[in-house]
C-alpha cells in the first residue's frame, strides 16, 4: 500500500506524521510547491512582527525511511484511471490512496491596479515568501496601509505596528473581523487597535491602488486618499481546487468530502482548507489536524468518522486578546454582553438550552479560561452568569486558568486537543520541562495561544511532591 499526499503545508505535514505513527514503514510520498520544509502559517504574524525567527515557526516532521518528501514540485494532473500523478518536474507517481492537501490561496479582490504580478511595494499575507516579501519593504518603510480587516489583516497591522510602521487598515464592510465580532465588539476592538499605533477606517471600499517610486496610494470611493510605503492585501482566502477539479471530482466551494474525507473518488480523500465537508470550508487548525487523524485512521484499516470541532478563533496579536467561540455573531438565545471601552474591554456570552453557543470574550476577561473551557466541553453555565461575564467566577464555576482547580478532561490546546489529563501523562511519562511536554503531546503547536496555560502547568507541577 502507498499513499501521495498533496500539498505539505500544516494539514498535509500532520498527515504525513500521522500515518508515520502509525506504521512507519509505510510508503508515504509528500509534495509541497514551496520549497520550504512544512512551518506553521498560523504564527507568521509573529515573524512579521519580529517576535519569532524562521526557524520557530518551522513544524516538527516524521523522521524515518517511509516517508519521502519532493518539495517545491507542483502536481499538474490526476489520472485517476491508472492511479498516478504527474508532476512538474516530469515524473509519474502511482498511488494506492491520495490525499489532497492542496490548502488555500490569497484573494485578490477586484480593485483597479491589483493584478498578478503585484508590484515590488505590494504583497499578499499569506505564506513564508509572502512574509518575506513584505518583510524586505518593511525594514525600509514608515508606514503601511492593510487592505482588509479579518482575522489575518488585523494580525498583519499589529505585526508591522510592533516593527515601528504607522498602519492603516481599510475594511469595506461597518466592523473588523464581521465573521467572528460584533459591532459592539469591533467598536472596543478599534479603540484596542489606536492605542497600539493601527488606524481603521470602516465602510471604506478601495476603488484603485496605485504605485510609484514614492509608494503606495490606496483610493477609496469616498473620495479620500491614503498614501503609505508599502501595502499589504489581506481581503481573505479561496480553496485551492484546480487540480480537484480538472480530474472531473466533485468541487462546489471547496472539494466535497464525506464523513470519512473521502472525495468522489474513493482512492482520494482531501482535508484542511481545500476541503468542504457537510457544506462547510474549513480555515482553521483544529479542523485540518482532526481530519488528519481521521484519514491516518482510516487508510491503516480504523474505522473513524469525521466530526468537526466546535470553532474557537483566537486573534494572535501582541497586546491584543480576543477570542470568538462558535456562534459569536448570532442573537437567537439567552443573550449577556458587558462593554469597558476604556479599558479595552468587551464580553458576549450566547447561552442556549443552558449551555454556551457562542462567546466573544475581548480584552483582559479573568473568565476567559473558563468560558472556552464550558464551551469546549458543552457542560451547563453557573447558574448567576455574570460570574463568566465579569469574571468572579470563584463559586460559580470551575477555575480553569488555575492549574490546581483545572479539570483532568480540560482541554488546554484546542488545536491539537490536549487535555490537563494528556499533559499530566506526559509529565508522569518524563517529560520534565515545558519543551519537553510540547514534543510529548503537540501541545502549542497550533496557534500557540495555550503556551501561557502549557507553562503555567509545568510550573505548577513542578512545585508539587506528588502532582495529582
């Protein structure tokens, strides 16, 4: 048996050390255009930001003579009859099971003057030679304009803010990040954003960029003009579907799979971000890396299912603190929200049949550890739910930012869905520092917003005789 996996980015390089722990004499054949070794996407605004070199952000492979790697090679077409794939540097590769990995790519929206090939002071964020790329006009910039005010352009404004740049972001529609915040919730977050040195305009849609020596002028169709040296477009994400789509499978929005990630063939299953399973596309880390295991499972004979993970999204953004759990914009429920602009602050809690459907919780929420904590495992709120919106969450609910009161069955990172009782078998395991654990379980792997969580633990156990 021999599988091809498509596309070595973050979902198709977890494949790979999936199926490696599994049996690692397994024939597995990764390719990946770039010519990068897999990295983490997710924490490419810290290298923007200068907080992480290169190599931090690099991914742990499987180390063993099953799994080889052809990276910057592109796969041009799928013959689906005889099984094999050719490539762009000329070869034929057979497989038994094919999994597309294929991810996604950045959205040039239809504004006069983007157009491949982009000019030198205008980039796309979205993969490591795009940072780089962006990096290069930084360092000789004061200024930059962000088109695009969703999770990754918010990201990328904070990260070239922290590099010294005066930054404007200009989002077309009336909020930040609309699919994950409220208005409310982008009305705090804006005034969060000024105070680190990051301008927004709302409502305001670009008609044209233009570039000169002397930089880059964004117009908007209210007729103002904002000039910057340098331009970064972060106006979303599409499947990266051709070649799916090419070999006559089935492709709506993204590449349809079922329940075991299987496409209309049979011998090709796809995941992560060019993937649509029950209508929905992914995006986010979680998802990928569970429909990873998934189909590590089901290629080696274990009879697994996909079920998607409730969505939590965590802004990665020096300073700023924000996470949006599940339904976060919707209104139809038991509806509880607190405001401190002031103080930068923002809580939304969503409650239905007396569980939390969705949250946003912005700025410093004490209770925040709790809340995903309630979400994550669909356990009844307290009973005075003021205890989660205002964070006295002392005799109301579990105090799941303490790790002596954390429950066993917490999960401490939701990307790779770590529990409290998974890092305690580690440490029991040997595992005596916090590296030492990350390696034992993927823990901080993902997003790495559970790194303060992780090493809180380890500190904790470590001041404990005999750690329960």
């Amino acid at each position: 048996m021999s599988v091809v996996v498509v596309g070595y980015g973050m979902a198709g390089a977890r494949l790979a050390a999936e199926l490696h722990a599994r049996d690692r004499y397994l024939p597995v054949t990764a390719i990946g255009a770039e010519p990068h070794r897999a990295y983490n996407r997710i924490l490419l605004s810290g290298v923007l930001a200068g907080k992480l070199a290169e190599p931090e952000v690099t991914l742990a492979e499987p180390a063993g003579r099953g799994v080889a790697l052809r990276l910057g090679v592109t796969v041009t077409a799928i013959d689906r009859a005889a099984r094999t794939l050719s490539t762009s540097d000329g070869d034929r590769i057979p497989y038994e099971h094919l999994v597309l990995a294929t991810g996604s790519h950045a959205v040039l929206p239809p504004i006069d003057g983007l157009a491949e090939p982009l000019p030198d002071r205008v980039a796309v964020f979205r993969t490591l030679d795009d940072c780089r790329r962006i990096l290069a006009t930084a360092d000789k910039s004061a200024s930059a304009l962000v088109l695009g005010g969703g999770l990754l352009g918010l990201e990328a404004a904070r990260g070239l803010a922290l590099r010294g740049l005066r930054v404007d972001v200009v989002h077309a529609v009336g909020h930040l990040m609309e699919r994950q915040l409220d208005p409310a919730a982008s009305a705090v977050l804006v005034g969060t954003l000024a105070g680190l040195g990051v301008t927004v305009h709302l409502g305001a849609a670009t008609t044209r960029v233009s570039c000169d020596s002397g930089g880059v002028t964004a117009a908007l169709a209210d007729g103002r003009q904002l000039a910057a040296d340098l331009a970064v477009v972060a106006c979303g994400t599409r499947p990266e579907t051709a070649l799916a789509r090419t070999a006559g499978l089935t492709v709506e929005r993204g590449i349809v799979v079922d329940d075991r990630l299987r496409t209309s063939d049979p011998a090709i299953f796809a995941i992560g971000d060019c993937a649509q399973h029950a209508g929905v596309v992914g995006g986010l880390v979680a998802p990928a890396w569970e429909q990873a295991r998934v189909v590590a499972d089901v290629v080696t004979g274990t009879a697994s299912r996909y079920r998607p993970p409730a969505p939590v999204t965590r802004l990665k953004a020096t300073g700023i603190d924000l996470a949006a759990l599940g339904a976060s914009t919707d209104h139809d429920g038991e509806l509880l929200t607190f405001a401190d602009p002031s103080r930068g602050t923002y809580a939304k809690l969503l409650v239905r049949d007396n569980r939390l459907a969705g949250a946003i919780m912005l700025g410093d929420n004490p209770a925040v550890g709790t809340v995903i904590q309630l979400f994550d495992r669909g356990t009844p709120v307290p009973e005075d739910r003021r205890a989660l919106l205002l964070g006295r969450t002392g005799a109301a609910a579990p105090a799941a930012d303490s790790p002596a009161l954390m429950p066993d069955a917490a999960t401490v990172c939701q990307c790779n869905a770590v529990t409290k009782r998974a890092l305690l078998a580690a440490w029991r395991g040997g595992a005596r520092s916090a590296p030492e654990v990350v390696a034992a379980t993927r823990a901080t792997t993902g997003c790495g917003s559970c790194a303060d969580a992780v090493h809180g633990l380890v500190e904790w156990l470590s001041n404990q005789e005999d750690p329960a």
